[in-house]
C-alpha cells in the first residue's frame, strides 16, 4: 500500500545541542524516507541554517519567535510525531514535563494526529509530572515507547496499549569507514593494535527534585554551567578506572563527549578527567555528526558510556559498551541487549568508590565481544513495520 502521509511534524529534543538527539533525528528522517521519498518533514530547531543541511527538512525556530511557524505546519501536517529520546521524564527539571504536555495540547489543538515515537519515560517522580504525562499520552493515537521500563512506566499512565519501537539512532547509518581512519589519524590516535577505549560521561549531580532545569539555570546563574560542582569525586574515580585500563591493556582512552554545550559541559568535564589521570595516553575527540560518531564508535575495543546514545550508536556499530546509569533507561537499553551485569549506577560508583570493579567490567566486556547483529536486525524490521504502519495510515 502506497504511503496516505505525505506531511510529518516531529516535535522531539535538542537536536542542536545534543548529539544524541541530532542522531535521533538523522535516523527518522532517513528511515522515513526510505519509504516515502517525498515526504515533507517539518522539525524544530534554534539554528535552522545548521542542523537541516543534508536532511532535506523545514526547521522551525524555537521559542516564541517560531510559535506561528509552528502552529501553521501542525495544521497543515497528517502527522505529528512525538520523540523519540528521554523526554517524558522529571530528574533533571519539575517543569519538563507540563513544559511537554503543553507542547503535545498545543499541537493536538492543530492535528489529530499525535504518535509517541520510541519515547524515554521516566522517572516520573512527582504527581504533576505523572499527571501531565497521562494528559500527553491522552491525546495520542499510539504510544510507543525505547524500551521494557520506559514501557512499564507508560502503562500505569495511559489505558492504551503502549508499544516498545528501539531507539531511531540504532538503525542510523554510519559514515564510510574512511572518514573515521582519516579522523583518528589527524588526532594521532595510535592505530597499532593497541586496544582504544571510548568515553562518553556527563556531569553527575545527586538525586534531587530541581524546578529549574540546567539549560535554564545555566542562563540565570551563569556559574552553574560549570562541570565542577558535584562531578568532582565522580572525574577523580574515572581517572583511576582509565589509568588501570592503560595499565592493564596498554590502550588508549578515546575521550567522546557528545553534549558540549555551556550548560552540559561533556567536552569540559572528559578534560577534567584526561587532566586527573596519571598515565597519559588519552585523546579527546569533538564530533558533531552523528554519522561520523558512528563510525569512530565502530574502532573502539569497547565504550564506556556515562550518556545514553553514545553507547546505542557504539552498540549498533557492533562495538562492546559498559554503562554508568544516571538513570533507570540504562538498565532498559542494556536489557534489551543482554547486558545487565555491565552497566552500574553512577551513584553507587562514586559513594562506594566503585573504580576497580568499573575497569574490571569494562575489561570483561572487551573479552566477551558479545555479537548485537540479532538484536540489530529485529530493531530494525521493528522500525520499519512501526513505520509503514504510520505513514500508511489515514
């Protein structure tokens, strides 16, 4: 059946910012239109001019500058997809998810139809945040969420059947191998055999509910865009983890921070800890393509990941991962592939001072070299049926 949908609206994260998102982004629009190569696809973005070049897309400005663009390609949309990446969630802010859910009623207001894409759900821990996520999920004709716990979570919130679609940014394609030797070459990253173990942390702050969320207090409080504040401990203990893990192997720490922006401060924080080891055998990559992360990602032994979305690219480039959990989507994703026993708390490795176990699970997963190409598979046949299903609908 030849596609009804000829018009999408995705309202998803900071595709600007955040690597994470931008593969996200990347990987619908190409999955997309591998169905429907017309298709007209809208998004949102703060610097337009950079972020559609090769998408083939409209980007709408954020905020109120671009509330009138917006309004106008939701009434003219089939569709409005909703994600994917963690936005139904509350440990970063207790305004993120009315911020959400006001965002879903407006665009329900101008199409009647809303899908949740392979969204992140949770934590969810205040009222006001379960209540908005069940307004949001209300005004969706389908629900679908990245994984079993974000699935679980969505559940005891909508009487809809909440469906499990992986992560878009599995089925990214990567960029030609090529480009990533040529990389790795400029950067003098040695490509003698030695093991090169990726890294892609972000600053841990303790468990706390925040009304205000970073990107917002980072404007306010200029100060607090810092990678210093409560990431300390946890830089000092990562720096052991990777000086036993040259020690051990002889490898070489491919430092990859993926949201370098002020008020996250992955590229500041990876320098705080290549500054606090002792064995000097590091380097520090900034790579704003996801494609290209995505091959980089492949010439790991292993990565060990503090984000989410560097260990799903590195994962479906077949690379081995280790996951140092700010929160429970981790366990999810690691599930999914088989790997509850190598992923850890962040706050459990830095209250218990957790570093050798941390290099011994990481040194564990590169001798496993456990195969994701059936699970790579299912992702996709998954993606593509979802898909079908979306754009044939009417």
């Amino acid at each position: 059946m030849a596609p009804v949908t000829s018009n999408i609206l995705i309202i998803a994260g900071d595709a600007d910012g955040n690597l994470g998102d931008r593969a996200i982004l990347h990987s619908m629009v190409e999955q997309l239109r591998s169905l429907a190569p017309d298709i007209h696809i809208s998004c949102l973005s703060s610097t337009p001019e950079t972020l559609t070049t090769g998408l083939r897309v409209t980007a709408i400005r954020r905020g109120m500058g671009g509330m009138l663009q917006l309004i106008g390609a939701a009434l003219r949309a089939d569709l409005v997809l909703c994600g994917g990446g963690g936005l139904f969630q509350d440990d970063d802010s207790l305004i993120k998810m009315p911020y959400w859910a006001a965002r879903v009623l407006l665009v329900r207001a101008c199409c009647r139809r809303i899908i949740g894409y392979s969204l992140g759900v949770g934590p969810l821990s205040a009222m006001t945040s379960r209540l908005c996520a069940r307004i949001a999920f209300r005004c969706m004709e389908r629900v679908s969420t990245r994984d079993p716990i974000a699935r679980n979570t969505a559940t005891a919130l909508t009487p809809r059947n909440v469906e499990l679609l992986p992560d878009p940014a599995l089925a990214l394609a990567a960029a030609p191998r090529d480009e990533a030797m040529r990389l790795l070459e400029h950067h003098a990253i040695p490509l003698d055999g030695r093991p090169l173990v990726g890294v892609a942390v972000r600053r841990w702050f303790p468990p706390a509910p925040r009304l205000i969320p970073h990107s917002l207090a980072s404007r306010i409080r200029p100060g607090s865009s810092s990678p210093l504040d409560s990431s300390e401990r946890m830089c000092a203990l990562l720096a052991r983890t990777l000086d036993r893990l040259v020690q051990q192997h002889e490898a070489h720490i491919v430092f990859l921070p993926t949201y370098n922006v002020a008020h996250e401060g992955d590229d500041q924080l990876c320098g705080m800890i290549q500054n606090r080891m002792e064995r000097h055998s590091s380097s520090l990559l900034r790579i704003h393509d996801p494609r290209l992360y995505k091959a980089v990602s492949g010439e790991l032994a292993v990565l060990l990941g503090g984000r989410m979305h560097p260990t799903i690219l590195a994962a479906g480039a077949g690379t081995p991962i280790v996951g140092l959990a700010y929160n429970p989507k981790f366990s999810g994703f690691f599930t999914l592939l088989g790997l509850d026993d190598h992923v850890m708390d962040v706050v459990d490795f830095v209250e218990s001072e957790r570093h050798a176990e941390l290099a011994d699970m990481v040194t564990d997963m590169m001798r496993k070299k456990p195969d994701f190409t059936p699970y790579m598979a299912a992702a996709r046949r998954s993606m593509d049926s979802f898909n079908r299903e979306i754009l044939e609908a009417g």
